[in-house]
C-alpha cells in the first residue's frame, strides 16, 4: 500500500517503474479501479494542487519504484517554471477525460459494452492489433469494469460463443471488431 484514501496529501508520486492501481473501497468492501499507473506517470497529485487528502487509495500491483515529490518543493518548482504547471493539467485534463468515460460505461453501458470498449481501447494503443494480451489479471479488470470475476468470465465466454473473441488466461483476439463496437453502442446485445 502506497497510501490509503483520507492520508495526508503532502505529496505525490511518480511511478519510475513497476504498476500502481488507484481505487476506491465502496462501505460493503467492493473495490473501484480509477486508474492503473504505469513508469513515468504521476499520482496522488490532486491532493498537492488541492491541498487535501488522498482522495483515493493507492496500491503496487508487482514490484514497484515511485519517486516522492513533497508539495512545497513541486510548489516552488512550479513557481520557478511555470511550464510544468501546463503540462500536469495536460495529465490531470487526460485523466478527467477517461473519468467522464468511466462514469459513461458504469451509468449507461452494460459490462459487455464496457468489456468490449475496454477491449476496443487496449487494440488501440497497440495500432489497432487483433492479439491481446491483458496486463492486469482477470480479477482486476472486473473491478476496473465494475463488476466481478464470474460476471467477467461469464460474459468473455459469451463473446467467444459469438464469435466476437477469441480468449485463453489473458491473451485475447479480437475476431470481429465491428461486433464489439456494437456492443459498445448498444446496437447489439449478447444473446
């Protein structure tokens, strides 16, 4: 644990490498991935710019560096370079983006909407490839898509019934892209 929601904010961190999830414990122990963090990217800052607590809790997910930067020393760095100010609202406008996302497929999309358009993103940031390989595990996806394991796994067995993907442990191939995006829509639904 990096830290828990309601410490101190007197910081934030930098991933320099390894993976961190950041969620929320709803009061019934149910646990929201927010965000997955990879190296080179920032967390925990909402609570420096806003001068509060941790909204959130913060957690290794394998073998991890991070690099501690206190708040009064980012303040006075960004006071010297103005520049670095813009570039962590360029990452925290990326973040509210996927937020706004996220708060659209918990509200209005069905799991196998949000499973396909989680999917359908993944292929995208690979150039659009068909193989897959999922780099969370299957238990962690369900809680980024806000729903549980056997749903998942049900719901991946499902798509593959339909000849939409192909999957086996966490490599997936997308077969038909259009079908997925569909489900994404609403278009379409799982028989």
């Amino acid at each position: 644990m990096i830290f828990a929601e309601g410490d101190d904010g007197n910081g934030f961190y930098v991933v320099v490498a390894g993976r961190v999830k950041v969620f929320k414990i709803s009061l019934e122990g149910k646990e929201q991935i927010l965000h997955i963090i990879g190296p080179g990217a920032p967390f925990g800052e909402v609570a420096v710019f806003a001068g509060e607590h941790f909204p959130a809790h913060a957690q290794a997910l394998e073998e991890t560096t991070s690099l501690f930067i206190p708040r009064n020393a980012f303040i006075d760095l960004i006071k010297k370079n103005p520049s670095l100010a813009m570039n962590m609202l360029a990452v925290l406008s990326r973040r509210l983006r996927r937020f706004s996302a996220l708060v659209e497929d918990l509200s209005l999309r069905e799991v196998p909407g949000r499973l396909s358009a989680y999917l359908l993103y993944l292929s995208k940031t690979k150039n659009n490839a068909p193989n897959l390989t999922l780099d969370i595990s299957k238990g962690q996806l369900a809680s980024l898509l806000g729903t549980i394991p056997e749903t998942l796994s049900r719901i991946l067995a499902r798509m593959s019934g339909e000849g939409l993907i192909e999957s086996d442990g966490r490599a997936v191939q997308i077969l038909n892209r259009d079908g997925l995006e569909e489900l994404v829509s609403g278009e379409r639904r799982l028989a």
